[in-house]
C-alpha cells in the first residue's frame, strides 16, 4: 500500500485524484492515511532531506511505501548547469517519499503534474532508476520538459515496478 501523509492542506477532490492516479500507476492500493505538521526548526525553502528525515515514523507493513504531501519549496537541487527546483525527494532504504506542489501553478487543475512528480519519487523508493521515455514519470527531472509528459509508466518501468512489488510481498 501507498500511505499518503498530508504536511498540509489540500483540496479532497485533489486528494481523492491523486491516490487514485497512484493506485492506477503502480496497481497498489493508494490511501491519505494520516496529516501531520511540518517540523519546528526548520524552514522554507525546506531541505528535503533533512526534513523527510524529521518526519514522525509511520507504522507500515515491509512492502507499504510512505509519501508525504507538502505545498511548501524544498531547496533546489545544486547542477553543474546550475540550479534545479526539487519537485521531491526519495528514501530507497527506509522507502519514504516527500513530494511538494509548491512549482505547480493551480494545483487543484493540474493534479496530474503533482501524480507525476510522486510517480518519480514512489518509482525510486521501489528502486526504479530513471528512464529515457519522455513520457514516463521515471523521466528525470531536470530536463526541462519532463514537465510536459504524462501521470504514468511506460510499459518497461510498470513492469519492473510490478517485479519490485511482488518480490517485496513474498
Ligand atoms: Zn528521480
Ligand atoms: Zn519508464
């Protein structure tokens, strides 16, 4: 399972779009399981590894992922090129996630971006790498119209992502 962890608010319909995008994407069950604040201490533009670290434990089972759902700015990822915005941030080792809609302009219309950014980040914590189809989520981030693919996998990545899940459960 997906548990979905709110850091803040979101519209439900959103919500209800989002988890079911997931569900369709990796054929997991997808569920907003809890909401909780972001830590004190820390500040926008967050850094996102810090502050998935400070995150409360969740109680999961050993095949559930973890994915925290904030609006606010993570700290752009330093390039050679220069900088980059962070859409999200994965755990592979603890399988947790965080994923922002703070560079999505009216989220509640574009809730296939958000999916996809999540998409990214769920993939790695299943321990996808990224992958060359534009299309795909696994597409990696900092090419510049990986903006404008889609909220899903591409054959490849969906089944190795189905290899991952299964040999998690057995
Ligand atoms: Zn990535
Ligand atoms: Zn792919």
């Amino acid at each position: 399972m997906i548990r979905v962890i709110t850091l803040d608010e979101f519209d439900p319909l959103l919500l209800k779009e989002f988890t079911k995008n997931l569900f369709t994407a990796f054929g997991v069950g997808s569920e907003i399981t809890d909401s909780v604040t972001t830590p004190h201490g820390q500040q926008e533009p967050y850094d996102a590894q810090k502050l998935l670290e400070s995150l409360p434990k969740v109680t999961a089972f050993r095949d559930d992922k973890v994915l925290f759902l904030t609006s606010r700015k993570l700290l752009p990822r330093k390039l050679t090129s220069g900088e980059a915005p962070t859409y999200g941030l994965s755990n592979y080792a603890t399988g947790r996630s965080i994923v922002t809609s703070a560079h999505i302009k009216s989220v509640n219309e574009n809730v296939a971006l958000l999916s996809r950014f999540a998409m990214q980040e769920i993939g790695h914590a299943y321990g996808l790498h990224h992958c060359l189809d534009a299309r795909c989520a696994m597409y990696p981030q900092w090419v510049p119209h990986y903006l404008e693919g889609e909220a899903s996998l591409c054959t490849y990545c969906r089944e190795s992502s189905e290899r991952k899940i299964r040999d998690l459960k057995s």
